[in-house]
C-alpha cells in the first residue's frame, strides 16, 4: 500500500472519529482512546457504520460482546492499522 493510500486512509479514519465525537480533527490525535474523545458504545457503533461505508469493508465487531472482537478499537491509531488492513486485504 502506497503512503497516499495510507495517508488518506488514516485522515478519513480521523474525520469519522471526529464527527462521532464532535471534535474538530485537529483535536484527535492516534494515541487517545476512544473514552478521552468521549465516544460511547453508540458512538463507536455509528462510527464502524460510516468507516465500513466509506471504504466498502465489513468490519469484524460484535457489539453485544465487544471483549471478543478481532477488530481493534482501544486507540485511534489502532482503529486506523485495522481499517488499512481490512482495505489491503479487500485488494
């Protein structure tokens, strides 16, 4: 995957953070959690709809057993590494 690819990934991933949280994308930053950002489970569920909108992947999360996921949400930057391997695996 080509840093543009990456990049861009990573920007829209930000952007969808953002929105749920209602925070300008300059204020999300990879290390914070969800939790700093204020995101609760809604949130998060209304976020994986819009992430899997934007680029056309199915992400693997259950919401009634979230501890069991494969799909990683603990930070920003593990959403992101999660989404780009989703959308390279999709190739």
């Amino acid at each position: 995957m080509d840093t543009m690819m990456t990049t861009s990934i990573e920007a829209r991933v930000i952007e969808i953070i953002a929105e749920q949280a209602v925070l300008d994308v300059s204020e999300v930053r990879p290390e914070m959690r969800l939790e700093e950002l204020g995101i609760d489970s809604l949130g998060l569920v209304e976020a994986i709809f819009a992430i899997e909108e934007s680029f056309d992947v199915t992400v693997p999360f259950n919401a009634n057993e979230p501890e069991k996921n494969q799909f990683d949400m603990s930070t920003v930057a593990s959403i992101v590494a999660a989404v780009e391997g989703l959308v390279a695996a999709r190739k």
